[in-house]
C-alpha cells in the first residue's frame, strides 16, 4: 500500500483543488455547508460545469469519453472534492448505470444511453427495492411479459431516490422462473415518460421528499432497452452494486464534516464556562473518529492498490461500506450531542434568537444536524444493509 504521492499526483491534487474553489457556485456550496436540501437546478448546474471540464464521468476509460484516470487520481478528486463542500454527485447514471451499458449494453445502447450520461442530459433512478425485496433484492416480483418486441412491465418499486426527478430508470425485473431466486432476472432500462409509470414521493421523517413510490402498471418497454441476456440481470445488477457500495463510502464527506464539527465545538460555549470541545466525552468522541476514519482511509487505498494492480473490488467494497456508513452515521451522532438543545428546531431564526454571540455564528449548521441525524439512519440499509455485508464478508473471508 503506497502511502505517499508522486510530484504528478500532488501537481494534479492542486489543479483539482483551485478547479473546484473557483468553479464552485457560492450559493451551492452556501447550501452545502449548511446542511440545506439541493434542487435538481441545483445539481444539474453544478454537474453542468464538471461535465464541461471533463470531470464529471471520472471513473469512465477514454474510450467511452472518460478522463482515463488511474485510480490514484479517482482518489485524490474524490479527497479534494469533498474537502469543498461540493454537492453530492448524482450516482445512478455517472457511475451506476453508465458503467453496466458500457460494460454490458449492445452497440446501440452505448451510443444512444452513453453520450447523454456523459454530458449530464438525462437523470437516472435505480428500481431495485420493492416492498417485500430490500436486502433480499432476489425475492423481486416486479414482473416482465414479452409480447413481440416489447416487455409489459407491471409491479412497484420503492425508496426510489429522486425518481420523481428522473427521466429514466435502470430496474431489475423478473422474466422467468428459475430454480434459484437469483436466476429469471432482467435489466431493463425504463423511460419515466411512458404511459403507466406513476410516481408518489415518500415524506420522511427528515423533512424532505428525496425518495418515492414507482408503479409501474402495463408499461411497454422495448427489447431493445433490456441490457445483455435476458435472465442475467442479477449479475449485472452485482457489477453496479460494487460501484456503487465504494462511493457509498462516503470518507471524504465525512471527514470534512467532522473537521466542520470540531471547529464549532471549538468556540462554542458548554454553558459552564467552558467549551464544548473540551467536555471529557465529546474529546474522547472526536478523537475515536479521527482514528477510524485514518484507518478507513488506510483500507480505501488498500481497495486502490487492487484496483492498480488489474484486480477486482471483492470484498473490500463490503468493508467499505460498512465502516463508511458507520462512521457517517457516528459523525451525526456526535453533532447532535455538541449542539444538544439547539439541533432540536428546524427554524433557524428561532435557533439564532435563543443563541448567544458565539453559538449563533453556528446556528444555520446546528439547524441541520437534526434533519442530517434523521436522514443518515438510512446508509446503514441502502446499497445492501450492513447485516448483508457482513454475511457477504462471512461467507467469503471466513468461509462460513
């Protein structure tokens, strides 16, 4: 594991760096900084400007219009990008579907899906979950008839996130029986636009609308939308999630929250005097964090190391999101115990009212953190709930 960079990789850390500060929209990332929700304005401007630097596909190889950067150079973007309070990228067509068409589409998929991708034309949503398959996704029964050239698709999908913002969903459907679960399951990918597809958002307990309900009842969808051979979507659908489980990761945000918290925590008052950074808990707290995420930090650039050396994720991608999440979910955890009272309001006015000098200057961020608390209780179960991956772990490292 190489633990230091070469001259170029440090010279192409600070391009990225200076990129992103003077790219950057301040509103955008005044809304990042805060915890405040984005728009789909919001995203598509900001992945406008990636797209127009060539720095929005960044895992794609040059053939299909990507960067080709070695996975050193995915790394140090990443670090940089969520050092500056970017938005999130939107995952599902950039780096979940894009790489299965490219991997596993026809020709004609490639050049129709892959174009519009790359240049942030289309939003894409994943159909996975349904309401009796979550973690156990091989129990779907979303259901596709083929009837000449077509599919006729009927069935629900659930926590479709941003679905009522998309313009095409990439899903896994069932197409046959099989002996197994796993087997008699498609990829199809489904214009939100057709006749059928219905789409009610799901308010959660955050506040916000960022996942939906799908029905899909007697949608056509033509063969030629169905990715490789019918019946082997479930290994497709394995290919997506190893991306997908890496990003989900999410160290770089994470730990450029946590360096957010601890400088609030820094200045502001514990109400006896003293300051919050300096409660025996809190500092024992923020100290533990600090060692985990160095050490998630170590095993991502292990996961690098496989990758530049032409071997594939395994397992890693289990760790990663486990110890991600985790961690991502302990960082919010901490928040709400440095802001205590203040993180209760969602108005920031009042917040910023009952505040002294001090903690007002952190009003707006406190304000969030409640809402942030609520809405991170999901990574642990997304992308496969952590208790799947440690069976995946079990059965692959232990031999269980």
């Amino acid at each position: 594991m190489r633990l230091a960079f070469t001259p170029e990789e440090e010279r192409f850390r600070i391009e990225v760096r200076d990129f992103l500060a003077s790219h950057l929209p301040a509103d955008i990332r005044r809304k990042v900084e805060l915890g405040q929700y984005l728009e789909r304005v919001d995203h598509v401007r900001w992945q406008d400007i990636l797209a127009a630097r060539g720095w929005y596909a960044i895992a794609w190889p040059r053939q299909w219009g990507g960067p080709g950067w070695s996975p050193i150079e995915r790394y140090l973007f990443q670090q940089e990008y969520g050092a500056q309070a970017c938005p999130p990228l939107v995952q599902f067509g950039v780096n979940m579907v894009g790489p299965v068409i490219y991997t596993h589409g026809s020709d004609a998929q490639k050049q129709r899906f892959l174009p519009r991708i790359l240049a942030n034309r289309d939003w894409w949503c994943q159909g996975y979950s349904e309401p009796g398959a979550g973690s156990d996704l091989a129990s779907l029964k979303t259901s596709a008839t083929l009837k000449g050239d077509r599919y006729v698709v009927n069935g629900q999908k659930i926590w479709t996130t941003w679905a009522h913002w998309a313009d095409w969903m990439f899903a896994l459907v069932r197409t046959a029986r099989g002996e197994r679960p796993q087997q008699g399951i498609s990829f199809l990918l489904i214009d939100m636009r057709s006749p059928g597809v219905t789409v009610r958002p799901i308010r959660t307990f955050d506040g916000d609308s960022e996942v939906n309900e799908v029905f899909l009842d007697n949608v056509e969808v033509p063969v030629d939308q169905r990715v490789g051979d019918e019946g082997a979507g479930w290994s497709y659908g394995k290919f997506l999630l190893e991306h997908e489980r890496f990003v989900i990761s999410g160290l770089p945000r994470t730990r450029r929250l946590l360096a957010r918290l601890k400088e609030l925590a820094t200045r502001m008052s514990d109400g006896l005097g003293g300051r919050v950074i300096d409660v025996p808990d809190i500092a024992s707290r923020f100290a533990d964090l600090e060692t985990q995420v160095t050490a998630l930090d170590c095993t991502e650039r292990r996961y690098l190391g496989t990758l530049g050396e032409g071997g594939t994720p395994g397992h890693l991608v289990s760790i990663l999101k486990i110890r991600g999440t985790e961690i991502e979910q302990a960082v919010s955890e901490l928040a709400m115990a440095c802001f205590g009272t203040q993180a209760i309001p969602f108005d920031v006015d009042l917040l910023s009212g009952r505040c002294g000098e001090d903690e007002a200057l952190a009003a707006e961020f406190a304000a969030a953190c409640g809402p942030l608390y609520f809405n991170l209780r999901k990574v642990s179960i997304w992308g496969g709930s952590n208790e799947i991956q440690r069976n995946i772990l079990a059965r692959q490292v232990l031999g269980l």
